[in-house]
C-alpha cells in the first residue's frame, strides 16, 4: 500500500464521513439547492473599510515578465495611477499565450503554443476580459470529447451544468456511457479514501497528507482503474505535468478546481482569433492607455540587492542573443561521444570536442532544433536547412549562421554561456518603489542568478528549488483537403504514445475558417501536454509521432497533402513535484519590495493554469495596494472546501 494510506492521518475515515458517504437523504437535503439555484462563487479577499481606490501620489512599478501573471498585474497597478513599467524577453507578450507571425502554405498565420480552454470558473480571468470589453473575442465550444486509443472506453462528452457536488457526478454517471466501468466500490477500503480524498478538499491539509507521493506510485495499489482512466490520467496530463512527478496534492487541488467545487460545468470558450489578438493585445492596449510602459526585447542583465530591498534593475534591449551570459544545464537525453548537449526542447546548446564555443541549435529560419545526422552536418527538421559542425549555414531557407557562444564558466553540470560577436548594447538602469517578477521559473531562476548585494538567502533557495515540468509539444499540420470528424472540435485523446488532443483549428479560429473555406483545406493540431525526452530526444523523432498518430487519429488525412507542418516545442511550464508545496513561494517575499507572480507561486485558494497565472498577478499587485492604504482587487475562487471532510 502506498505510503499516504501508511499516515496516521489518513488511515482512517470517520464515522461522520461515512455517514455523510452513505446517508444519502443529508446530502441530497444539503446540497438540493445546486440543482434549482446556482451555487455563488466564494470571495476570497474583499475590503470591508471604505479605502481610496486611486493612487494620490507618485510610487512606480517594475514587472518583469510579460505573461498573464505580469499583463493582470500591471494592469491592476496602472489602473490605480502607478507608474508601471512592463519588461518582456521575448519580441511579443503573452508568455505561454503568446501568438506569433508564420508563413505556411504561401500565406502568414499567426502561430500559438497551443489551444487553451477558457472555462467558466475562471472568474479573475473573466472579469479582467469583462473589464477590458473583450467578451465578444470568445465563443463557446458547446462541449467537447474525451476519446480512448483502440476504442478501450466509448468517448466521454462534457457539457456545460450548473449543478454543484453531488449533482454533477450523478449527472456525470449518468450522462456517462462507461458508468459501469469506473470500478467505484465503496466497500473496498482504498476506494472508500479515494472518494473521500477527491470529495473533501481543504487545501492545507490536502497538501499535508498527499504532497508526498506522486499520482502514480498513489494509483499502483487498489485503485479504481476505470477511474483513473477515464479522469484523473487525462485530468492529470493537462496540467501539463506527468503522473510519475506530478504530486497527489496538486491533483486534489487540480480536481477540485474544475470539477468538485466547480459549479460552472466542464464545458468552455475559445479565442475567435489567436490570443495574442484576442486577449494579449487589448490587455496590454489597457496598460498603455492608462500611462504604462511596455519594452520588449529585453535582457535583464544585473539587479542590486540592498537591506531587503532591491535598489535598482539594469537591463539591455535588443535581440535575445545577447551579451550578457546566462546558465544551462546539460541535457542527460541526447547523448553522442563527440558532442555535448545543454539546454531542452527548443533551446539547446551544443559544444564539440572540448570546444571553448558553443553553437544554439535552434535554426536561424523559424526556431526548430536542428539534429546532427549522419553526414556529421546539422539538419533542420522542419524545412530542410543544413548546417555545418561548426554553425555556418550550408542549405536554406535559413540565411543566417547558427549562434555562436563562449563558454564563460564550467559547473558540474552546467554552463555559462556569452553571445560571441554581438554588438554592445546600452545598459538601462531603472530605480522603482516597487519590482514584481512574473517570468516563467527558468526566468526567475535567471534572475536570482543576475542579483547582486545583500540578496536574502530564504527567498533565493525557494526560487532555486523550484521545479520545471517536463517538456510540452505542439504541431500544427496544413493539409490540401477537409475530412469528415464527429466529436467535438478541440477533443483530449488518451492512450498514445505523444498525443493528447486534437484541435481543428479550421473551423473554431477565424484565420483558418477563412483560409479553409477559399482552398478547401483544414488546419489540424496536435498537442502533447509532457512528454518524457528519453522517448522523444530530438525533434525529428517528435515529428514523426506526431504524424503517424495522426493519420492514425485521422485515417482519410493519409490521402491528403501536408502543405505545412510547425513545431513548437518547450521545457518552461511549472512543475508541482512531491514535497514541493511547503518550499513554493508566496506573492509576497521577504525581499520587502518584491513580489512574485506566476502558475509557480504558492496560491492561497484553488485555481489552475490561466486562471492561476492571472490570480497571482492580482494577488501581487493587492499587496502593493494594501501597503499604500487602497482598496483591494476582490477576487473569487470555487468554493474553497469540499463537502464530505474528515
């Protein structure tokens, strides 16, 4: 038996517990009223002092990070009449919902990390879309399937219900066509804790009694197997962390958030265009109208550390090859007895024989990473560009030579990398009352490592031992023709090797309809939430999957023509390990002037990806309110406790 069921405190059910399990009649009485009135959602921090709402003197702001943490946060601040400035690395916004220009099939597109879900509880989110007047750059999806590899299970189809815990399961039960399969037996003792642990959440003593083991090792004995199946395994997955590293307590939390103590339903809405358009853009348009500065292009390159305060922030503006050097760490997958690998997904470093130099392997063309073959020359996987060993270009479409670097430093298992060549670039120094970091983790990671000063050792080890998930994939193919497709337009799939879902992007986003309706073609998607890079070290070997899984997906596609194909692949999301809960940090730090924000940061109320992300950027910019004696940000979460609690 795993060792959560070996605790003291999760040995036992109560007598209570079992009474509220099976005393039906309670519950129903109790909890009758989902079924005719909406349940509310729950205000997690409201001001009952009548404050000021707008600043009446000068105080600026520093975001780093240009996500939905940092967008939500400098919003905020900026309405309230501070000086914000909004610092990004990446030449466009939006962090992991950015959107950015291509050319495929002779026309351009504007290209994502993949199709996000924007679901009804996400009620920070909503309200910050209801604020901007956005609504209308969003539709609904209706529904949307859930299909098995080999026909194993009939498809799942979710749709929207109001219906509060325990309604919306025996809707679901109902609804179901694999009911009979779920392999619920209350009887049997694990299964009885199963139930009671997904049914009766509180967040704190959640985190106490399943943070300590992964979904896996938890699921290895007694588990209900059509249960973990058909839910937690695809529930788990599109956190975009794996079950074998994904810790018990965040799954609860996961679980609850959208589904227990979610009275909205599981249905959700999609961009009518790429979200860099449809909500990046008028999030950041907000910002500026009200007096915010947004630079993008930039490198932070040294931060000074006072007393617990950060004095000031420099940084570069320019290309991200830059000259101010950073860390890698090198790649355990990829292996070869001439070469060494840094770096993940599509951002890798190699250096040869001992080489002073390393070159980046992301091709100069469109950023795919190339592979070595075996003609000793570096190959593009995605449109044929070849390089030699040393990074000069030997073939096109790429025009430019692959990257050069030197080698700084040598850790044990890392490197410090300096751009080679680039041109010096002036420095920025900016000095503000406040400094938020809502980067990625390998961002705030990098920005620890940039601190200099008296830099507080507590907050630093937590950002240090913060985790990174495993690498995510997206391939986006264009094909000649349309095909026949019943289930729902974007569709999770479970039971192949890569793939996770299905998105037909030609007939839910307004580019593509467009395109599709003149040629007669369709844009198709598909997307693996976190991959294992043993399985999949290079890029060609993710192409290839992706491809055979797809015609597999999709038989009649095998007659159609591939016009294009783009790859995006990264290694940035967050990742919640075992053990990781009690060391995460929270919004404020105790670097008095500094706050964090980001998926990564300890929330004090369910949330998940997006909504999350946004939460913690209000969450930051609240405290900064809070000291200077404004009104706070109301912001609302499900109800933050399950019903059957020990």
């Amino acid at each position: 038996m795993s060792q959560v069921f070996n605790s003291p405190e999760s040995s036992t059910v109560s007598r209570r517990t079992l009474l509220k399990l099976f005393g039906v009649g309670t519950v129903v009485g109790v909890t009758g009223f989902s079924r005719f009135n909406k349940p509310k959602p729950t205000v997690f921090q409201k001001d009952t002092l009548t404050l000021p709402t707008y600043l009446n003197q000068d105080k600026s702001v520093v975001v780093v990070g240009a996500g939905l943490a940092g967008l939500a946060c400098a919003y905020e601040l900026s309405q309230r009449g501070f000086a914000v400035t909004l610092l990004e690395k990446s030449p466009q916004l939006g962090g992991k919902i950015a959107s950015w220009q291509i050319n495929a099939a002779g026309e351009s597109f504007r290209m994502e990390h993949g199709f996000h879900g924007f679901f009804p509880q996400y009620y920070n989110l909503n309200s910050l879309v209801s604020e901007i007047g956005i609504r209308d750059n969003f539709q609904s999806l209706n529904f949307y399937s859930l299909v098995y590899r080999d026909e194993k299970y009939k498809p799942e189809v979710f749709r929207p219900s109001s219906s509060a815990f325990p309604w919306n399961i025996i809707d679901l039960a109902i609804a179901s066509p694999n009911r009979l399969r779920w392999g619920i037996n209350l009887t049997k003792f694990k299964h009885l804790q199963v139930f009671q642990a997904i049914s009766g959440f509180e967040r704190e003593k959640n985190y106490q009694r399943f943070d300590n083991i992964s979904v896996a090792d938890w699921v290895k004995t007694e588990f209900p197997q059509g249960l973990y199946d058909l839910y937690f395994l695809p529930f788990a997955k599109s956190s975009l962390n794996a079950p074998d590293v994904m810790s018990v307590g965040e799954l609860m939390q996961f679980f609850h958030f959208y589904f227990f103590g979610n009275p909205e339903g599981l249905a959700f809405n999609g961009t009518k265009d790429d979200m860099g358009t449809s909500l990046v853009q008028p999030i950041a348009n907000a910002i500026k109208s009200n007096g915010g500065k947004i630079i993008t292009g930039v490198t932070v390159s040294d931060i000074q550390v006072g007393e617990d305060n950060i004095d000031s922030l420099s940084y570069q503006v320019g290309s991200n090859i830059n000259n101010v050097p950073f860390w890698v760490r090198r790649n355990s997958v990829v292996a070869d007895e001439k070469i060494e690998y840094f770096g993940a997904a599509d951002e890798v470093f190699a250096v040869t024989d001992n080489n002073q130099e390393a070159i980046s392997l992301a091709c100069t063309h469109q950023g795919c990473t190339v592979k070595m073959a075996e003609d000793g020359k570096f190959h593009c996987p995605c449109h044929g560009a070849m390089f030699a060993v040393d990074g000069k270009v030997l073939q096109g479409p790429a025009q430019r030579d692959l990257s050069r670097f030197r080698i700084v430093q040598r850790g044990r298992d890392e490197l410090q990398l300096l751009a080679v060549n680039n041109r010096q670039r002036s420095k920025e120094t900016i000095k503000a009352d406040y400094y938020i970091f809502a980067t990625d983790v390998p961002g705030v990671q990098q920005l620890f490592k940039r601190m200099s000063g008296n830099v507080n050792q507590e907050v630093s080890k937590q950002v240090e031992t913060l985790s990174i998930a495993d690498p995510f994939a997206v391939c986006r193919f264009w094909f000649d023709r349309d095909f026949a497709w019943e289930q729902s337009n974007f569709t999770s799939l479970s039971g192949y090797k890569l793939t996770d879902s299905i998105t037909l992007y030609h007939r839910i986003q307004s580019q593509f309809i467009e395109w599709a309706n003149r040629t007669g073609g369709s844009v198709v998607e598909l997307h693996a939430y976190c991959y294992k890079e043993k399985q999949f070290p290079t890029q060609f070997a993710l192409l290839a999957t992706f491809e055979a899984e797809l015609y597999e997906i999709v038989p009649e596609l095998k007659q159609a023509k591939i016009l294009h194909r783009e790859l995006v692949n990264q290694k940035n999301f967050s990742g919640y390990p075992p053990n990781s809960y009690a060391q995460r940090p929270e919004s404020s730090t105790s670097i008095a002037n500094l706050m964090f924000a980001g998926d990564w940061v300890k929330m004090p109320f369910p949330c998940g990806l997006m909504e999350r992300a946004v939460s913690s950027g209000f969450l930051a910019a609240n405290e900064i309110l809070y000291r200077e004696g404004l009104h706070r940000r109301s912001l609302l979460t499900v109800n933050p406790e399950g019903m059957l609690q020990i």
